[in-house]
C-alpha cells in the first residue's frame, strides 16, 4: 500500500497522512494514532527518499575522523561505531565516516555544513577549546561531542568520568604501598588525557605522593610510542614501582617493554592499564580502568543527537557515564 491508498482509505488528505506519519505537530493526537494504526495494520512503509524531501532531512548522521593507524584495530573503537549504526539502522537512517587529514578536518566539517549533507554530527577526540564546536554551535547544526571540552558554548555531550577513573587507579596503586608511580599518556592536546593527566596529579598530591615530572610520558598512542615510553621510565633510577597507562593501544606496548626487559609484572613492577585489554594480550591478566558497554555508549550519542534535532534542549543532553576499576593480576604490592 503506498501514500495514496491509505489516504484514500482513511478518508483524509495524502498531506494530513503523510504529516501525522512524520510527526509534525500540527496534526491532532486522535487523527495521528488512527493514521498510525492504519499504516501498521496495512503494511504500510514510508519511502525513506520521499521522507527525507517531506522533512528537509537526508536521514544520514555523520563522523569526521582524522583516523589513525590502530583506530581499525581498536575494539572500543568499533563497539562505539558498531552501536551508533544499530541505532541508525533502527531508525532507517545511516552513518557516513568521513576521514579526514588532520590539517584538513575544520575545512571538511566547513563542506558538510554548508553543503547540508548530513543532519547531525557527533564529534569525536574532543580538544579543549574545540574549534569545530565553536563552529558547529554557530551554525546551528546539531551535534553531539564524544567527550567534554572547556568552551562556554551550551551544548550535548556524552562522556565518561575521566577523572574519578584515573583516581580509582592511583588510590589502588597507594593502598598497595606505591610512592613512585609512573604515567604514560596520550596527545596532550586531546581533552580526555588533560582530564586524566589532571586527575593523576590531583590524586598523586591529594594521597601525599611527588609527582616526579620525569616519571610522566606524553606523545604515547600506539604500541610503539607506549613501548618505548616504558622503557624511558625503566631506564629511571630509580625507575618507578608503578606505572598507569592513560590509552589501551600504548598499554599493549608498554607490556611488551616489560616482557622484553624480563621484569615480572605485578612483583616487580605493577602495572594499571585505562581500557579492555584481553583481545590485545591473551593470558595477561592486566589491571584495567574500563567505561563499561561501549556499544551502548554508541547507542546513546545517537540518542542523544535524535533528542537534539526534535528539539530537546541541549542542557538536558549532558551525559556522564562511571568509570570501572577491574582487578588483575599486573598490580601488586610495592617491592622490598
């Protein structure tokens, strides 16, 4: 059955049917139940096409990422997108991945507003003073930032509690007797390792422990970097009793530097790792802080960005989500 017949069948205009389907306010509540139970009992689909034109939508939410080398091989990476596209898919709208250069990323989300190609955008690897949110505000597109910044803008965001997570590590390495804790981080201009950077040296003054600057390694993103990170803070002298990790991907390097060096994980050096490590390192049992159910933290951006674009406001789209502390065996009490 198409637009027409159930018109004509319901007794109604195409126009008033095709409003109530869509949800414009204008319609009454009595005439938009009878139209929706006459669509489900008939079959009846709405072409998505035809939709998009009706609403001044084209029913795609978009991403520009400046995607790194292991963004493809990281799990949370792929539960993230793999819950915003089943929440797209649920409501018949898809999701365009749009890579972008890093020197080329503000001119691509230029592009993609001013060409009206997408309806809302989430916005990852937020820094913070964000540019692009300042932009995306401006111009009045919706949008949904992964992760929070320190502009005055009002606006969506969904992230997880960076700070009590990176606390939840350095109270667990003090309540083991360690003094001397090691941080390897990220790209310090991203606003989730500020916040864990931060929440490191707060927890570190707050427990009554120094901060040793030269025991704190930026720059680490990968195995790589995160392997040769550990092996500066193994070269120390002393060298740290404990060091944590801010970023899974470097973690699995920062592991291997230790294996190489034939330190004894857990006994000679403790080790606190920030996301899921068990598809990276079979049969390492590592201490993990972990944002719990990454597909439904997809989900919910997509959520959020719905709500967004049918007009709830932006102050009720502020979500943050806890951070876990998982025991293994990789932390220890401080050696003798």
């Amino acid at each position: 059955m198409n637009l027409k017949n159930l018109a004509k069948t319901l007794g109604i205009s195409e126009t008033t049917v095709s409003r109530a389907l869509n949800g414009y306010p204008e319609v009454s509540e009595r005439t938009r139940e009878r139209v929706l139970a006459a669509a489900q009992a008939a079959g009846y689909r709405p072409n998505p096409m035809a939709r998009s034109l009706a609403v001044g939508r084209t029913n795609i939410v978009g991403i520009i990422y400046p995607l790194m080398p292991n963004d493809l091989a990281d799990p949370m990476f792929i539960d993230i997108v793999g819950g915003m596209s089943e929440a797209l898919e649920a409501q018949q709208m898809d999701m365009m991945i749009a890579p972008a250069s890093a020197t080329n990323e503000f001119h691509t989300y230029q592009r993609m507003v001013k060409g009206r190609r997408i309806d809302g955008l989430i916005v990852g690897r937020t820094k913070p003073y964000d540019e692009r949110i300042a932009y995306l505000a401006q111009q009045g597109m919706p949008f949904v930032a992964h992760g929070r910044t320190q502009l005055n803008q009002p606006h969506a965001w969904f992230d997880y509690d960076n700070e009590a997570g990176m606390r939840l590590a350095v109270e667990r390495l003090a309540q083991l007797g360690h003094q001397r804790i090691g941080l390897i981080s990220a790209t310090p201009d991203l606003n989730f390792v500020r916040q864990r950077v931060e929440s490191f040296q707060h927890a570190m003054q707050a427990g009554g422990l120094a901060v040793d600057p030269d025991n704190l390694v930026d720059n680490a993103h990968d195995r790589r970097a995160g392997y040769q990170a550990m092996q500066r803070l193994l070269a120390r002298s002393p060298r740290p009793t404990a060091v944590i990790v801010d970023n899974h991907m470097s973690g699995v390097g920062a592991v291997r530097a230790l294996l190489d060096a034939g330190i004894a994980i857990g006994s000679e050096m403790s080790l606190i790792v920030w996301g899921v490590m068990e598809d990276s390192l079979a049969g390492h049992n590592v201490t993990t802080v972990v944002q719990p159910d990454p597909r439904g933290a997809g989900a919910k951006m997509i959520h959020m960005l719905l709500a967004l674009m049918d007009g709830t406001p932006v102050a009720d789209l502020q979500e943050l989500w806890p951070c876990e502390l998982l025991p293994g065996e990789s932390a220890g009490p401080v050696p003798n």
